[in-house]
C-alpha cells in the first residue's frame, strides 16, 4: 500500500531584504503557521514542511538543488509573502527539476480599514509579489500550478491536495520499473511505443523478461503458501462449490493460487511497481492469470493486458493518486455498446483482469471457459461495478509526444442481470453523452485499453499531465466536438513547433 505521508512538499517562501528584519521575523512566523495548517488539513495528504524564507539568489538556488536531491521531495509551494525581485529566482527555476505550485494568497483575510498603514502595506505584498514571480516563470515557459484564495479556505487546501496527490504520482515514477512478461498483442499497433522516450521523459523503466523466468518463479512457490493463500480466497470471496474442497476443480483454484504467489515474489524481487502479460504468450503456466491479476491491481501494481506498458504505468501513476480516497481504480477496457436510443451505454469488462477494489459487494471467484488463450479454464472474480461517477483514461504515444485523454462517465446498474458473462464488468454513461464521447475519443486515437478509477478526478489528472509535460484532453460535461476537434488540431501545431 502506498503511504502518502511519507512524501514531502516544501513550502518556500519569498521575500528580501528591504524591508529590514523585523518584517522578515513577521513572514517566518506567517509562513510557519501556514505550513501548519496545511500539514494538517484533512485535504492535503503529504507532509508539509516549512523552509527558511529565501531573501538572495544564492538562498534560491540552494534551495532548488536541494529539492531535486530529496528522495521524498514531491516539489515546492512557493509564493512572495512580501515582494521578491523575480530575477533573484532564475538560477533556482532553470535548475529545479521538480513539480511547483505557485500559492496566491496572503496571511490576512481582510483588509484592517480602520488601521492598515505603510508597516502593513509593506508587510502584506502578495498581491504584486506573486505578479512579479508570475512574470518570470511565465517568461521562462514553466509549467506550474496557481492556486489563488485564501490559505485558510477548504477550495484552496483542496487544489492543494489535488496537486500533491499528482506531484506524489510523478515522484513515484521516478526510476519505477514495469516488467514484460512476453512482446506485444501481435499486429496491434495502440499498445505500442517508444519506451526509451518514456524513460527520459516520466523516468520508469519497462524492461522485458521471458515467461519462463516467471514459470520459475511459480513452480518455486511451497504448497503451504499456496494452501495459506486458498484459504483467504474461501475467506475474501463467495468461492463457487467446484472449486470448494473436494469439488471438481479444486486443483484449478490452487493452479490459480500457485500464479498469483510466483507473480508476486517475481514482482517484489524486482521491485517492479507494475507488468505486463500477453495471452499469446504464456507458455509453462496452466491458465492465464486472472484472479493474480485481479488482486495484485487491487494492492497497487500497475497492469496492462497484451503488452499495454503505457496502461500499466497509468494505472499505477492513478493508484498512487487515489490512495486514502474512497472508490477504487482498475484496468479497463471498452468492450461492447448498448445502443438503445432511449438509453445508449458502454459495457467495460475484459477477459479476466478488472480489479476488485471497484466491486458492489463480496466478489464471486469461479472458474469458466475462457475461449482465447489455449489454456486450462482460469479461475477469475466476477462482480458488477459500485454506481456513481468514474472516469476511464488512457496515455498514447503520438510520435513526437504522449497524450493524456480523459473522460468522465457515470456508472449504472446493468439494465437486467447477466447470468451468463463471466467476468466483472462495469456500464457507464459516459459524458457529454455517447456519441459526442465516442466521436471525441476516436478524433483524439484513445486506446481501448483505460486506466478506470472511480477516487480520483480529471483535476488530478489534468495536473499529472501538465507537470510529467503530457498532452492533456478532457471528455466530460461542457465538450462540444467542434471545439475538441479544433483543440487537437491547435494541439498538433503547437507540438510541431516544440520539436521543429
């Protein structure tokens, strides 16, 4: 499980020496109490850690230099409590390799009417402070967060929130490493990429293994785990009879078993922090992964069926973002339409690997054909999907750069059981509405392939996108698909410039 409060935002304060040290005093003490607000709020999940307030270059510099060698540094708040000349910034900014959010906001709510004087004015500067640091990050061309409001207000702890959630996500794919059991789904061209452009640009690391080196690993596993393991199924999950003790197929649940626990020890090896398989290519195991599959999302590994690495990556950057909210994340994929006009849908499921952390209810674990693979029936959860708002989203490679799309959906009961699918399975409404949807999400070449969450929102991916420098496309509410059609053509010739 991931913790985010070992993670750390520094919050750097600027200001000079102008105004003489007793205004300096006055900003430390302001900027501490803030940052202990912050550390505390319900809505800020990191830790928050006050830094001296910086006053030279060379304090700056320092400063940046010092973020970028922190391991649990997620990046910077920053914001001139009093007016810092913004040329003092340059050196820190051009070698600050980390996220910031430039916090707009001073210490006092209201304007002191009867009382406010020059020692005031000098003190509260926010207001053309922040103008001034604004100029020289917007002159650099850097991307950051502003967030404008008072400290103390729940809208501005909660953007904060949002983007330290996206800064812990970006952090945490640094030097990441996702394993490849297998190639590619043979002839599908969306779940490919440029791997070592992904490794320069978000820092993970995909890196190939042979199914044989995770057959090892499974037949290394000792029956006593695997019969530990068995029984938190019986546990956990509604376990159909033939696969109960003494049913039919029984040994098909330990086969099962045996897979999740060789992927595990595989995974936690390596260090890896998500993986990859293919169906078409999984010699030495008895049946594809499903329930492993299934579980290891739940506690976190990222996942891509058929080779998808750039899903995989994505489901685990959308785990990290959610962990503490309520709701759950999972692959998915767009499987089939109801095209009904009085109420058109979208079934999301896949063969076998849809996480349990989205389940209505106790999962059931049973075992059915699965026509596609050439393996042993394989033993999977099956459930329908918590209703409520969701959002699926889905990173491609588009060549000279990566794009991030996005869209929001609603979740709904099916509209009548379905006895005989069996596999979990989630049907949404997806939003504006389905053909303006559909329309964009070709228009934009989204994958089939998503990262589902049902925690997190398009905020905490919109900020992931614009600090990991992602092309970023939003499908919810207000999309019109004229205006989205002309964004991805304004889009293309901005990203042509950039590489020309």
């Amino acid at each position: 499980m991931v913790d985010l409060r070992t993670f750390e935002v520094w919050f750097v304060t600027g200001s000079q020496h102008l105004y003489g040290n007793e205004v300096l005093v006055q900003v430390a003490e302001h900027v501490q109490q803030i940052a202990r607000a912050f550390n505390d709020s319900p809505h800020i999940p990191v830790q928050v850690v006050f830094k001296p307030v910086v006053t030279t270059p060379e304090a700056i510099y320092d400063i940046c230099l010092e973020a970028n060698c922190a391991k649990n540094c997620i990046g910077l708040i920053t914001w001139m409590h009093t007016f810092s000349p913004a040329k003092m910034w340059l050196n820190g900014l051009v070698a600050l390799q980390k996220p910031f959010l430039h916090l707009h906001t001073q210490f006092n709510r209201d304007i002191p009417w009867a009382t406010i004087d020059m020692n005031f004015m000098n003190l509260n500067q926010s207001a053309h402070g922040d103008r001034e640091f604004g100029f020289a990050a917007s002159r650099m061309r850097l991307n950051r967060k502003v967030v404008v409001g008072h400290w103390q207000t729940d809208e501005v702890q909660q953007e904060i929130g949002v983007w330290t959630r996206a800064a812990s996500a970006r952090l945490d794919w640094q030097c990441a490493k996702f394993a490849r059991f297998g190639d590619n789904m043979r002839q599908v061209a969306v779940t490919e990429g440029d791997k070592v452009a992904a490794q320069i640009q978000f820092g993970y690391a995909v890196n190939g293994y042979g199914v044989h080196d995770l057959v090892e690993s499974v037949n290394q596993v000792a029956e006593s785990e695997v019969d530990h393991l068995v029984d938190e199924y019986e546990t956990q999950y509604h376990v159909a009879e033939l696969l109960r003790a003494r049913g039919k197929y029984r040994e098909s649940l330990r086969d099962a078993a045996r897979i999740e626990l060789g992927l595990r020890h595989f995974l936690d090896a390596g260090q890896f922090k998500g993986f990859t398989d293919t169906f078409e290519d999984l010699p030495g195991l008895k049946q594809l992964p499903g329930i492993a599959v299934q579980r290891l999302m739940a506690d976190g590994y990222g996942f891509g069926a058929e080779g998808d690495w750039k899903t995989a990556a994505l489901l685990r950057a959308v785990y990290v973002i959610g962990a503490g909210l309520p709701g759950g994340a999972s692959f998915m994929e767009d499987y089939t339409y109801h095209m009904d006009p009085m109420g058109e849908k979208v079934l999301g499921a896949h063969m076998l690997e849809v996480a349990a952390t989205i389940a209505d209810g106790k999962p059931s674990a049973e075992l059915y054909p699965l026509s596609i693979g050439g393996k042993a029936d394989p033993v999977r959860l099956i459930f329908n999907t918590r209703t409520g708002p969701a959002l699926n989203a889905s990173m491609i490679d588009m060549g000279n750069r990566f794009r991030l799309i996005v869209n929001e959906v609603e979740v709904v009961q099916p509209d009548a059981a379905l006895p005989q699918l069996p596999v979990a399975r989630a049907v949404w409404l997806p939003k504006p509405n389905f053909k303006t949807a559909l329309a964009a999400w070709i228009y934009a070449g989204g994958a089939h392939h998503t990262a589902f969450s049902q925690a997190i929102t398009s905020a905490h991916l919109r900020d992931f996108a614009e600090m990991c420098n992602i092309e970023f496309l939003l499908i919810g509410e207000n999309t019109d698909l004229v205006q989205f059609k002309n964004e991805l053509r304004w889009n293309d010739l901005v990203y042509s410039r950039l590489v020309a």
